[in-house]
C-alpha cells in the first residue's frame, strides 16, 4: 500500500513539475523556450515584421479578375499550398527558403506546372479562359487589411505558357 501511494506521490510531482509551468507560460504569456505557443520551424512575429498576402489575379476577358472565387478551397490553403509546395520562401530564416536556392531550372519548372495545371483547371471546372495571372505581395496589417498598394512580383503568361519573375531571389 505505501509503495502505491509513493507511486501516486510520484505521479502528481511529474505533473506539477510539467504542467505547472506551462499553464503558467499560457497564462503570463510566456514566449521562450521550452514555454511557447509557437510552431517548432515557426519564426517571431512582433509588433515590426512585415505581414503580406499572396494575390492571385487574372486576365480574363480584357479585365482582371480576383481569382479566390475560383481556388475552390478556402484561401488559406490554397496560398499555403502554392507557398510552401511551389514558390518557396524568401526569407533566410524561412523554413521553406531552400525551395529557392536549389536552382532555378527547378523553381521555374515548378512555376510553370502549377500555373499551366491551375489555368487547365479554371478552365475546365469554372470555363474561365485566361490568358495571364498576376503574381502579388499586399502588405497587411494583423487584421489583413492592406496597408499598401499590392505589389507584383510576376506573372505567368498563357501564350508562353511561361512563368516570369519581377521581383526578388527567384529572379
């Protein structure tokens, strides 16, 4: 009997020892390790980092269109896909930033394969003939309200079926 209430002793010393802190850290707001919300290959976000969206539009028809409507899946998964599957990061922090460094046959091969295979989609789902997809960076603030005119970092051109870099290490 006394070496199962050792055994329970024991038990709850482990928990205190592990949980106390961390529902201290949650609760202070704790943010160094091993006390931290934060994702493993995640980096800091504080009050100064730069916050973008990712905006996909196209030609269609003579004017441009948002293509969100047409990614049929919610939006932050299909720019998290195309972010970390196809263009890569640009940071050297980044987790992701490897995707560029590789060489650029690769980076443009992939460009190329998700705007062909996404355009070949738009067409054949939604019948919306393309014939470019702008490429831009917003500056958001937390709440993703733009804080600047979007930027254009490139487009992909239907004719050439050819993805063309305006902007940064992908160049």
């Amino acid at each position: 009997m006394k070496q199962k209430l050792n055994a329970g002793i024991y038990k709850w010393i482990v928990y205190l020892l592990v949980l106390a802190p961390n529902i201290f850290a949650s609760i202070v707001g704790v943010e160094s390790f091993p006390f931290t919300s934060a994702p493993m290959f995640g980096h800091y976000v504080g009050e100064e980092t730069g916050l973008y969206l990712l905006k996909f539009e196209a030609l269609s028809g003579g004017e441009y269109i948002d293509l969100e409507p047409y990614y049929d899946r919610p939006e932050s998964y299909f720019i998290r896909h195309f972010f970390s599957k196809v263009y890569g990061g640009t940071g050297n922090i980044s987790a992701f930033n490897g995707r560029l460094s590789e060489n650029p046959e690769k980076f443009q091969a992939r460009m190329n394969t998700f705007f062909d295979d996404f355009t070949n989609y738009a067409l054949h789902h939604h019948e919306l003939q393309i014939q470019k997809i702008n490429l831009k960076a917003i500056k958001v603030d937390k709440e993703r309200k733009p804080l600047a005119e979007p930027l254009l970092i490139g487009y992909y051109d239907i004719q050439t079926n050819e993805y063309k870099s305006l902007y940064g290490a992908d160049k």
